[in-house]
C-alpha cells in the first residue's frame, strides 16, 4: 500500500476542510513547501494537493507552487480546478504526474473522456465523493452539495472502459472526523472492482486503520488530518 499525505492549499497556506465545508476551516503554520519536502525527506513517494481556490473559481490558482513542491523530489497527484481540456494540458505540460478530476467526472462525461484520451489514463486519478443512501455509494458533486443519480459502480463501470485504473473514493461522512474510513464501502469496491487501484480517504486515524485497509486489497491511503495531529508516525510507517 501507497502511504500518500495530503496537502490542501488555500491562499497560498496549508489548510483542512471538516467535510469539505470552506467555512470549516482550519489553518497551519507550515507552508506547503516546506510540508512537501518534509514528507519527500520522510521517505514519501507521492503526494495528494488540493487547490482549494482552483475548486473554488473553477480554474487550478497554484500551479507554480504546486510544481515547485513536486520538485522536491516527489511525486504529486493534484487537482482543483481543472474543468477544461486546455487546463489539463497546462498542468499536465508544467510537470504535474497525475492530474486529479472530480466533479467533472460525473457532470461532463465526454470532456471527461477528453481529457483521459489526451493525457493517457494511467496519468489520471478519478476523485469519486460519495454518501451514502440505503447502503449504496451515491457522488457528490459541486462541493459535495449535491448529490448525482448515478451509483458508484456505475460510474467505475463507465470509466473502466476507459482504461482509468485510479480511484481516489471518499466517503463524505467521514472526512475529517477521525473515526475512521468506510471500511465497507472499500472492501465492496474492491470485491466488485479488483483491477481498479483504490485510494482510501477520510477518517483515517493510525497504523490500525492502515493495516486493515491493506488488508481489504486497497492500493492507496490519502493521509491527513491524523499526519497534522500525530495521531499517525508517517516516519515509522515509511521506515
């Protein structure tokens, strides 16, 4: 398993989301330069960032920082604000390894599979939010509050024909809470879709929560909150 901390930028600081609300808030002292190469000194291989203000305006705002902390020496997956074929050409072109997509997955399929065609799959990590209803994985899309009339599993079915292998799922419930992922929702996910590499976020608490996930088959875990609160020794688990 991919141990992968997370890094949210907004203004130019590192900060988290309590389930993506930007009104809940919390920011840190460390600069996300410093966060990567910290993280790349560790031993880290790749890194998740989200640019907040790109999600917000539609359009990625810290390209140049977001560049600058993959030239540290590790791996960056980024998204936020990449809705258009021309953005994800200039971020791929910039140097960013994995483009991350999100919404528009579930609200433009075609540019979507644009997009895909045009940077080749294995550089592209779909970003599937999801709630629950009646134990099924509904996305959520426009800052998770709405919800689309497609499952999950339909939309992994969609994509898979696509030849995308990367899917970075998180169950909104339990983003930023602490009490642990969906173990379920990914021991499912990888019963019905074993040849995709399933990342893992939110809830994520310590090396139990890790290792039970490893267990379930999961590929990746995205590394948070627990990584600013020490509830995690990302050092030890890298060692």
């Amino acid at each position: 398993m991919i141990l992968i901390p997370a890094i949210d930028i907004q203004a130019g600081r590192c900060v988290r989301l309590r389930q993506g609300q930007f009104d809940q808030v919390t920011q840190f002292d460390t600069l996300p330069i410093d966060r990567a190469t910290y993280f790349a000194q560790l031993g880290a291989k790749r890194l998740h960032i989200v640019d907040l203000d790109g999600a917000q305006t539609g359009t990625m705002q810290h390209l140049s920082l977001i560049c600058a902390m993959q030239n540290t020496g590790i791996l960056v997956q980024a998204g936020g604000g990449i809705r258009s074929l021309e953005q994800a050409t200039l971020c791929f072109s910039a140097g960013i390894s994995n483009l991350v997509l999100g919404s528009i997955a579930i609200t433009n399929p075609g540019l979507t599979a644009q997009i895909i065609k045009e940077i080749k799959p294995q550089h592209i990590i779909l970003a599937l939010d999801i709630r629950m209803q009646n134990k099924i994985p509904i996305p959520a899309i426009h800052g998770w509050q709405t919800t689309s009339n497609s499952n999950l599993w339909d939309v992994v079915s969609h994509y898979l024909q696509l030849n995308v292998k990367q899917i970075l799922c998180t169950d909104i419930a339990c983003d930023g809470m602490m009490q642990g992922p969906n173990f379920e929702l990914y021991k499912e996910a990888v019963k019905r879709f074993p040849q995709i590499e399933w990342q893992a976020s939110g809830g994520i608490r310590n090396a139990d929560d890790i290792y039970r996930l490893d267990g379930l088959g999961v590929s990746a875990a995205i590394l948070g909150l627990s990584l600013y609160r020490g509830t995690l020794d990302l050092k030890a688990m890298l060692s």
